[in-house]
C-alpha cells in the first residue's frame, strides 16, 4: 500500500496530521479499492474529523458524527436547525469555524489520492458523462424557466397571491432495486446506489 505520502503532501495530509487520524491513507486506499466514490471518501473523511473533534473537546456525546456533519453542511438543512447545533458545539468548546474550515471536498480527495499517493482515479467510459451532466442541467434550467414564466402570469392575473416567488426544482430518483431515493445531483456526484456501494465503478485503482 502506498503510505509514502508524507504528512504535510495537502490538505488532506495535514488533516489527518492535525486530526491524529490514525492509518488514514491505508483506510482511504481500501475504500477506494472496494468502490467509494471520491464524494463518499471526502464524507468519511470529514465524519472522521468531526468524530475526533468531538473526542478532543471531550463532549458528551450530541449527536452521531455523520448527523453532526450532515447538518453542518448540508444544503436542505434549515439554518435555524443549522445554527442550533453549532452554538451547542460552541458550548461545548468546539471551534466550529476550524472545524468547518478542516472539511475537505471531494475535488482535495481526487487531488490526494492522485498527487499524494498516486493512486489513479480516472475512469474509462464510452459516453461523455460531463455533456450528459450538462443537458440535465441545461433541461432542468430550462424547466424552471418556463415554471417561473407560468407562476408570473398567475401572479398577475391575482390567481396567486403571494409575496416574491423564487422557483427551485429538486429532481428525485428512486432505484427499483434498493428502494432508495436520491436527489438527480447527488446520483450524479456519487455514480452509485446503495446496490452498488461497494463494487462496479471506480476499480481501475493501483
Ligand atoms: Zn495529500
Ligand atoms: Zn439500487
């Protein structure tokens, strides 16, 4: 296993360096090899970081890792709820704003795995799967164009009153097989479902 990364190679080093995070670039390499997506990775990573957070500042425990970096971070987290469990950290003496500021994304995982520990993360396939991304997003512009055209007519015509709409469209999936749904974006960023979660894509590593 490639471990020659030295501690400081990025981010993602000094993370673990700072975090303590013990045998962590073996850990990432396994999980690499066995089918998690760069996304998944960045997201064990940094439930890792939040768990050892939460151990230095000896906090009683408030709440699973992976809920307290969900809320954290989130997009459909409300900031009431988002603001809660941030001053109940406080209280507890975790620095969120470091905390926070240690997240790595999953582009700083790409870059580690290939830079730090050469590891290859690039993946064979006969459709353009960025073009493919861009006419969902091309569509799902387009849509929300002509659903806001629509909700302005009825505004008015004073058959809907209401303040200032702005429209937001979340495209869900749901795979048949495993029963999850996901929303279109996050399908798109982790390349799997709960069927695939630990083989298929992403095996090309070495
Ligand atoms: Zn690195
Ligand atoms: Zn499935």
């Amino acid at each position: 296993m490639s471990q020659d990364a030295t501690p400081d190679c990025c981010k993602v080093g000094r993370t673990i360096t700072s975090y303590d995070l013990f045998d962590f670039n073996a850990e990432l390499q396994r999980r690499r090899t066995t089918g998690s997506s760069l996304r998944g990775l960045a997201e064990f990573t940094n439930t890792r970081v939040v768990e050892r957070a939460l151990e230095e500042a000896s906090v009683d425990l408030i709440g699973d890792p992976a809920d307290i970096y969900e809320t954290l971070t989130a997009d459909e987290i409300r900031p009431s709820q988002r603001k809660g469990l941030e001053s109940k950290l406080r209280q507890q003496d975790v620095d969120v704003e470091q905390l926070r500021s240690d997240f790595v994304s999953h582009q700083t995982i790409k870059t580690h795995l290939n830079e730090c520990l050469e590891i290859d993360t690039s993946r064979a396939s006969t459709v353009d799967f960025e073009r493919e991304r861009g006419t969902i997003e091309w569509s799902q512009a387009r849509c929300e164009k002509v659903i806001t055209q629509s909700i302005d007519r009825l505004q008015q015509a004073n058959e809907l009153q209401t303040g200032s709409l702005h429209i937001t469209q979340t495209v869900r999936v749901t795979c048949a097989d495993c029963n999850r749904t996901y929303k279109l974006n996050d399908l798109l960023e982790e390349q799997t479902c709960d069927c695939y979660d630990r083989a298929r894509l992403g095996n090309n590593t070495d």
